[in-house]
C-alpha cells in the first residue's frame, strides 16, 4: 500500500533520471518566488511536479476510493538570445516540452494508470524565464484509508477429513 506521495515521487524521479532537466521539484510556484527575490537561486532547464486540487473521489468500498488526477508538469528554461538573429524567440522550449511528453505518456505511477496529456499552456508575460504547462490526466486508486489494514487471513481451525468415493453408476 502506498499514498500519494509515491505516485508523486515516482513522477519526480523519472524527470530526474532525465538528463535534459538539472532540478525537479514539487511545484511551489518557486518561479515567480524566485522572480521575487524570496526563493533562492536553482538550475535551468528545470521541472516542477504540481497534483491540481481538488480532485473529486469516488468511494469503491472499504475506504477505497478512485479519482482522475491531473497532474501538471511546469517547464522553466532561461533564456536570453539564440544568436541567430531572433532576439526574443525561443523555440528550444518546445524541445523540453516534447521530452516531457515523451516521458510521461502512458507512465504509469504507482497505484495510477497511465498518464494521457489533456492540456498544455504556455506564459506569453514573462521575462528571460519561459514557463511552458502540460496536464496529464490518470486515474489514482488512494487505499491509505483501507478498512482491511488489521484484517487477519487465515484457515479455518477445522479438523475434518474427507475421504472422497468416486461414484461410476447412478442408478
């Protein structure tokens, strides 16, 4: 049995083992906090792991329940000119986007389903730090409230023995 946070860390590791991010994180909105002066400095290109709530959940019994997650994926790179003559546009944070797309489609988190893109969003207002979103969508199975946790399996305490005769006519 694991919670969410698992699923979360295994979302996070698997853009870490990727060599095109230098730091993933879970989303604290730490670009604009970093714009703000109020969050130390991290590494470009980076990815933030971000859980949209609320989810709505379905009770399957037991204290088991099942919600459609959408799990948002932020982009930052920093950015300043490509030296090809056009200041101002970058077109490699599409090559960060299609990783991550390539990376997340149809994974599988722990107690997930595979992960389906169903939105993106780029920030058209920002500075030399391109924010560029992608939402998957999954279903999560959430057992932490679990009802069988102190269950006990076990044979019944039965002493009877069975002495089986094979029956070849019935008359």
């Amino acid at each position: 049995m694991a919670g969410i946070k698992v699923a979360i860390q295994d979302i996070l590791n698997k853009l870490s083992n990727n060599t095109s991010f230098q730091y993933v994180r879970v989303w604290n909105n730490q670009l604009q906090l970093q714009e703000d002066g109020t969050i130390e400095s991290f590494p470009y290109p980076c990815a933030f792991v971000q859980i949209e709530n609320p989810a709505d959940y379905q009770q399957l019994g037991l204290g088991i329940t099942l919600s459609d997650l959408i799990i948002r994926v932020h982009i930052g790179q920093e950015y300043y000119d490509a030296q090809d003559g056009t200041i101002g546009q970058n077109l490699s944070i599409f090559d960060l986007r299609d990783e991550v797309i390539r990376l997340l489609t149809y994974y599988e988190a722990t107690q997930c389903s595979g992960l389906m893109k169903i939105a993106e969003n780029q920030d058209y207002t920002h500075t030399n730090v391109y924010h560029y979103m992608i939402d998957f969508r999954c279903s999560y199975v959430d057992d932490r409230g679990d009802q069988r946790v102190n269950d006990i399996v076990t044979t019944p305490p039965t002493g009877i023995e069975i002495d089986p005769t094979i029956v070849t006519v019935i008359n």
